[in-house]
RNA sequence: CGGGGUGUGGCGCAGUUGGUUAGCGCGCCGCGUUUGGGACGCGGAGGUCGGAGGUUCAAGUCCUCUCACCCCGACCA
C-alpha cells in the first residue's frame, strides 16, 4: 500500500483523553480511532493487525478441531432466562434494545446461550458429538468504567469456542489440548516468554478455571507466578491451600501484574441442562452434553502486545502481527529514485510481501519518524544514495544501525 | 456507582483580580528557498470558549444545572 493513499495521517502529540500507552500509540499511529470510552473503530492499519491476530487464532482453532461459524448479536430474552442470567442483578453489563413491537432484546455481551441452545438442534445422538465451534464476533458490555484503551472497551472483539462433548473425560482431554492449543496461539504472537496457565476462580462446576495470563504493567490482574513451572495462581484464589493443592511453593511464587488475555473453563451439564441439550446414547439412554468455554479477547490482544512492543519512538510489531512486513520508504524524487522504489515495491508485493511504501516525498526525519511510530518490523530505504552505491539501506525496528545489503540479499531475509 | 480531575480552531496548550478585535505551537492552504532524522521565509484560512440557564453595563473568566472525557476505587464467566 501505498502511504500518499492512506488516509489515516499520524499525530505528533497522544490526544490528552488517553492515558494508556496501548491507545495513545495506536491512536497516533492511526490504527484505531476512538468513537467514546471504551468504544474505539480499527482503521486499515489496525485491521490488517486485527486480521493476523485473527488468522493465527482461527489456524490454531481449526487445527484442533473448531468450526466456525458467526452467531448473532441481538439475542432472545428467553434463553437468558432459562439459566437466570437476564436479570440486571444478575449480569450488570447488559446493554438491551427492544424490537419495534415491545419485545425486548439484549445485545451480546456473550454468546454462551444462543450456541448452546442452537446446537439443540444439531446434537441429538452419541454420533453428534464431540462437537467444537467457534467464532469472531463483537462482544457489547456496559462496563460501568472503561479502561486502558482497547483493553477494555465496551465493545470489542473475542474468539469465543464452545465445546461440546459426550462425558468428562472426552471433555478433559480436549480441554487439555485446546490449553496447548491457546499456548500456541500466544506464542505465535509473541507473547510466548510472558504468558502463563493461571488458576482461577471455577464457578460452580469446577474448583478451577484457566486463564492465560500476560505479564505487564498494564495489566489489571495480580498474580502469583512460578517462573519454573510457567504456572501462576489469580490472586483471587491464592492462599495456602490452593498453592498446596497445586503442589507449588510459596517461596517461589512472585507477584506480578498481567493481563487477562484467554480463558477457558468448564460447564459440566448445567448449562446444558437449564437448556436442555442432551442426547442419547447408545444404549438408549438420555444424557446432558458436556460444555467448556474458550475465549481469547483479540482486541485485547492487540492491546497488551502494543503496550509490550513498543518504546519511546512508537510500536514495534512482532513480525507475525505487524500489518506490513517493510516500511519501503522513498527518499527524493528524482526520476531514477522514483523508477528504483516503485521497481521494488512492486517486486516485492508481488513476491507476497506486504509493503508500506512511504512515497509521500516528505523530509527524511519526518518518514523515518512515522515509520518508527507505525512500528513495521523492516525498514528499506531507496534514495539516490543508495542507487549510487547500487545497494538498498534496511533496517529492524528492533535494531539501531541500517545496513547496506543488495535486493537480493533483502529478498532471502524477507522469505525466511 | 463513590472520590478526584479536565473540557478553549483538526491535535497539544495559554488565557492575569470578569473589561471591549480570544492567543501560541503543530497541522492545513498559497508562493519561494530547502531536502538522509520531524527545515525556513512571506502570505492566508480556521474557534464564540462542551451544552443550557443565570448574575452583571460587561462572562472563556463568577453561580446553578447538565453532558462528555480521564484517573483512583468498587465491579469484571
């Protein structure tokens, strides 16, 4: 893409309403655009980031077995009522709406009764099952105080995967693998070394919920970490008997803050049962479906990797998110600069690579300055120096020092 | 929801004890000189001060109400 056609522009100064780090740079960036609290729209550079972090997620979900599929965002007051959870003492985040003929409707907030109470439909037998689904969808709660930029919003995007199985132990086992699963996923991201399986708080089915947990500072959650181990404890359960329970030691546990980016837990048959989705098996008999819940936040996501990838320049992408993979920036307007930058441009995109072609013909510091703050993992300049030297200047935005290295060179480092 | 704070051109800000044409920087438009880390000169456009009501000869400055936004806390399958 070419950058004279953006039509996001960045900003030189944060906008004095946003405190967090995660919104101040994207919103400079020009990735997302803040509509109210808690409510902020994804420009093209915040979707292609979106995209990747969605792709990842949907290649890992596939792979273990999830479909997937979009339910809806205005849902049936019924079925929150069969499991006592339309009631706003009960949930506090419901936004509602009603049809034009007075019947009330709520706005998603989450999906858990609908899918459950769709999947009726489809699970009858022992043959149905096990079965995995999942979704992208635009979750809507009316938080009582936003925070922390597109770490919690009122509206915001999350994988949601339900599974559906015949008893227990078809439950635990996929329970474990989608653990590996959601541990791919965060590694992939790069948030491998600074995500950890943490105990939680289990509701009633189980002592136990998981959540994956992101070390940082903008984090709103504490935790009690066991870097060894790589397991932590919320500190919403931590005392003594759970840390015996879990066979960790108190002494090693460190206090950390992080942030909430997964969650997984298990249903048991309740909900099954308050929606009545069974089936029978083969010996005739009807028995309740077993449920657990998987949900990443992929706004969040993107939030908490924006607020670690970043330093007092702009963002810094990890490669597999960044919406661009090189930052091509043209510096002069000479013919032959500008014949040499478009040549690489298009060999690039045309060899599958994303560029952002700064070829906005701007002052040097002012593209060097954006395309720190934009955060693209490589940057490579074309300008009549570099055509003299027959060579091409690239540099990391992990790094400090450019290099001067030939296209081809470029090209091997860029497939790798 | 409790507490604290802030609303002045697109963005960031300043506006003395209320006083007449509301300033500055960035950005924007035009012309020219510049061009490897956010250039410079000259000339322009753009705000009625979050909103409503009030006090006053006079309100961006004072009062009341209200809305929005930020932070702390509470809340957060």
């Amino acid at each position: 893409m070419r950058l004279s056609h953006l039509f996001t522009k960045t900003l030189r100064s944060a906008p004095a309403d946003e405190q967090a780090l995660n919104a101040q740079l994207l919103i400079r960036a020009g990735y997302i655009y803040k509509e109210m609290a808690g409510v902020y729209a994804y420009l093209p550079l915040g979707i292609r980031v979106l995209e990747n972090i969605k792709r990842i997620v949907r290649e890992e979900m596939n792979a273990i077995g999830g479909q997937e599929l979009i339910m809806t965002n205005l849902q049936r007051q019924d079925l929150w009522e069969k499991t006592d959870r339309w009631d706003e003492s009960k949930v506090d985040v419901w936004f509602k709406t009603k049809l034009q003929n007075n019947t009330e409707l709520g706005l998603a907030w989450s999906h858990e009764e609908p899918i459950t109470d769709m999947m009726r439909n489809y699970i009858s037998s022992y043959r149905d099952l096990p079965a995995n689904v999942y979704q992208f969808q635009t979750k809507l709660r009316n938080e009582l105080r936003s925070k922390s930029g597109i770490m919690r919003g009122r509206e915001f995007v999350m994988k949601d995967m339900y599974s559906y199985s015949l008893d227990n132990e078809q439950h635990e086992a996929f329970y474990e693998t989608a653990t590996q699963a959601y541990l791919k996923v965060f590694d992939r991201v790069g948030l491998g070394d600074k995500t950890f399986v943490t105990y939680s708080s289990g509701g009633a089915f189980t002592k136990f919920s998981h959540e994956f947990q992101t070390v940082t500072d903008a984090g709103e959650d504490v935790i009690y970490l066991d870097e060894e181990k790589k397991m932590a404890i919320n500190e919403e359960v931590y005392n003594d008997e759970v840390i015996k329970h879990l066979g960790l030691d108190k002494a090693k546990l460190k206090e950390v803050k992080a942030a909430e980016v997964g969650n997984i837990f298990s249903f048991g048959s309740i909900k099954s049962e308050q929606l009545d989705l069974a089936y029978t098996d083969k010996d005739g008999h009807k028995k309740p479906v077993i449920l657990g819940s998987y949900g990443i936040g992929i706004t969040r996501l993107m939030g908490v990797i924006a607020e670690i990838f970043a330093d007092h320049k702009g963002l810094v992408w990890p490669e597999a998110i960044a919406p661009f993979s090189v930052n091509l920036i043209r510096i002069g307007d000479s013919d032959k600069t500008v014949k040499a930058a478009d040549r690489l441009y298009n060999l690039l995109t045309e060899a599958g690579i994303a560029v952002l072609y700064d070829d906005r013909n701007l002052r040097v510091g002012e593209s060097f300055a954006d395309a720190d703050l934009i955060g693209i993992p490589n940057r490579v300049v074309i300008s009549d120096k570099t055509i003299a030297q027959n060579n091409l200047e690239w540099k990391k935005r992990t790094e400090n020092e450019a290099r001067s290295i030939s296209e081809q060179e470029l090209l091997k480092i860029l497939e790798r």
